[in-house]
C-alpha cells in the first residue's frame, strides 16, 4: 500500500459548526522496517548492557501515527520488574514543557502576564536588573543555574527526613521561593540554563486563578485530555513506576514514586522544574497537542499563535524558545536532538534521561522514557549518544519512507 502520511482527521459537528478536523494519535496503524528496528534494539541493549540505563520506552509517530512503540529492559538491573506500556516515568525537567509553558502559554493568551514587563513587576523584592519574563523564560535573566536548597533550608530538609508526614509542604514552598527572590542577578541577555525561575511560576495560577499549580494543570489540560500525568503519584501508581536513584546521601534510601529532583521534593513534590510523572502515551498525547498548535482530539486547548510564539527561537543567539528547548544554532555543535531536526523543532530533556522532541516540518514526534540515573548517577546515557542515535532512526525512517502502514 502506498505510504500514506497525511492527518488522520473526521468530520463532525461541534456547536453547530462542520469541518472541525479531530486529530489524535493513531496505534497500530503503522510500523518500521524489520531491519530498522534492529538498529534501534541494537543502541538500546548496547546502553543496557554497559548500563547506561536498566530499560526505557521509546515511542514514535507521524502526522498522528504512531510507528514505533516498544518497551525495554527492567526497572532496575536485578531484571525483576519489566518496562512494559503501564510504566510511569519521573520526567524531571521535561515538567519544564509539560507542565509549566501550557501554565504560561494559558496566562498569556488570557492576558494575565506580559512577556516584556519586568520580573520587578511580578516577583516582589527581585533583584531588578532589567531582565522581563520573556528573559527569563528563555533562561537569559541573569539566574544563578542551581542553589542549595537543603542548605538554605536546613530546618525543611530535616523535616521532611525525620517526619514527611508533618511535613509543611506550603510552608516550604513559600520559603524556597524567598530563598531564590532574594538571590542576586546577573546581567540579563547572557545564557545560562536555571531552575531558579521555575519554582516562582507555580505562584501563578494562584494569583490569577485561585488554584494551585497542579490544581489548574489537571483542570485546564491534563484531565480534558484523557491523561493520568500527576505529581506525587499515589501509591498505587507507584507499582508502575521504576526507581531512579539509590539515595544513600541525602533521603538514605531507595528514591521511588517520589520526585527524584531534591528542589522539587523540598517543594512537596510540586514544582515548576521538576516533579511530573508520565507514562509514555499519555506524555506522547501532551506533545501532540502541542505539535497540532493547541488542538488535539477535536477540542482547543491553546491558540496556535500562542504555541507557535513560545516554540520558536525567542533571541538571535540563543538557541532556546520561550520554556522549551531548539536545536543548537551551530551544526557544527552536538546536541541530544537528531541534526536531522528543523530549526523549527522543539522539546525538552530531563535529568533522569527522558527526552521528548517534535518536528512540525515533518511532524515527527518522539519519545523517550528511562530511570538511567538508577542506581546512581551517570553520564553513560549521554556518552553513549544513545537518544541521539535512536532519534536519528527516526528521522531516517521518515526521509526514506522506510515505514509500513497497513490496509486499515
């Protein structure tokens, strides 16, 4: 059959109006070839095997039709627990895209923050340096990349070690963030990937909504979406979930169904930077949403000025777009994205080696999910290439049509 590559699309009559196109991502509907798919086994049981990572799940589509889905390896490296379709990954900074730009790209199309004001304008006692939202979101402002959170707050970190069941996590969150208002800028408009800016934004839905940041995320996208992407999963969820780290310095034990990034735990689990968890599909849906400029499944979920704003380059010399990442500027610089992505392409990785990456040139969509920080951290994911090489399949196997539909 002739590989057909176009949006799978229905009409139907949404408040009385025809032609709304429903798009959603299609499963077993599509595949690659027999051949490309043992290059791909190969990189992965290779990093498996060197132990870059115990397991991951990689999926894949094209204009909504997903080619490639398949799980690998074990939670941990005892080879006990299977990856399979049910596992929820700790997506650390991917929580960057999947949480805090639609939190962002919804407050700015409502008109409730300006891109160009000042920070002064929204985060009381801030050093005032220049910098606007619009800096900071493409991480230009002038943040330090990291503070010691457990040091700035020592009374927070034993509490929540000797007693997490009394643990104040709104207390918390309120220090924390006066821990990072208070700290000095550098000069805006130099490039320096921070966190710091992502603890303030879950103050804004509160401000301008009355709900919690996890509260408007669940309302305004996750649960109209069909998704079961949370924070602080619960334990029940848990089961599905591999562990990413043997903390023997800081939590002493096993770090599993709890966020694996320490700011993001200090704050209860809820933050900006950090703290979502998701399965593959579910995070797969997100991005897609995305990719189709807001719409996904016949409803609106964002404006396609707004998602195109905030996915493209935001600053001549700086690769970065509003929250989400780009490809790097000079190709003669390696980066986790293929070399094969657009200029147009955007995504994001996260510390515990997920990586997440759609193409509107070609509307190609990736996904990948693993614990390669388990047992302990390494850099053995990034050495390797092992996204990078798997991303490269991908793009491959679109450039040459190397994929297989079938006659459904």
């Amino acid at each position: 059959m002739k590989k057909i590559l176009f949006l799978f699309a229905a009409v139907v009559l949404i408040n009385g109006c025809k032609g709304q196109e429903i798009n959603t991502l299609v499963f077993n509907n599509a595949k690659i070839s027999s051949e490309r798919e043992s290059r791909i086994d190969s990189i992965v049981f290779d990093a498996i095997k060197q132990k870059a990572m115990p397991g991951c799940r990689i999926l894949a589509s094209v204009n909504h039709y997903v080619f490639f889905d398949k799980c690998y390896g074990y939670f941990t490296y005892d080879s006990i627990q299977k990856v399979d379709t049910n596992t929820v990954y700790d997506l650390a900074s991917i929580t960057k895209i999947a949480a805090s730009s639609l939190v962002l790209m919804k407050l700015y199309e409502n008109g409730k923050i300006g891109l160009d004001l000042p920070l002064t304008d929204y985060f009381k006692g801030i050093n005032d340096n220049g910098a606007t939202l619009r800096d900071a979101l493409a991480h230009q402002a002038g943040f330090k990349s990291w503070i010691d959170l457990k040091r700035l707050n020592k009374d927070l970190s034993r509490k929540i070690l000797l007693s997490p069941e009394k643990y104040n996590d709104r207390k918390a969150r309120k220090q924390i963030t006066e821990q990072i208002v208070k700290q000095p800028l550098a000069d805006k408009g130099n490039y320096l990937y921070s966190d710091l800016g992502f603890y303030l934004y879950t103050l804004f839905p509160k401000k301008f909504y009355g709900k919690d940041f996890d509260e408007f995320l669940y309302d305004t996208f996750y649960r109209p979406l069909g998704l079961k992407i949370c924070f602080n999963p619960n334990k029940e969820l848990e089961k599905n979930i591999p562990p990413t780290e043997k903390d023997s310095l800081w939590r002493k034990t096993i770090v599993k169904g709890k966020v694996h990034d320490e700011g993001a735990y200090l704050m209860g689990g809820v933050s900006g930077h950090a703290g979502l968890f998701s399965s593959a599909k579910d995070l797969a849906v997100l991005m897609q949403m995305i990719l189709d400029k807001g719409s996904y499944g016949g409803k609106f979920f964002l404006r396609p000025q707004t998602v195109e704003l905030f996915t493209s380059q935001a600053f001549e010399g700086n690769r970065r777009g509003l929250v989400f990442d780009k490809p790097v500027i000079d190709s003669t610089l390696n980066g986790t994205p293929s070399k094969m992505a657009s200029q147009k392409s955007f995504g994001h990785t996260g510390f515990t080696g997920g990586f997440v990456w759609a193409d509107p040139d070609n509307g190609l969509l990736f996904v990948f999910l693993t614990n390669s920080t388990f047992p302990k951290r390494g850099t053995m994911l990034s050495k390797l290439d092992v996204r990078t090489k798997i991303h490269d399949e991908m793009y491959n196997a679109v450039k040459t049509d190397d994929i297989i539909f079938s006659e459904d």
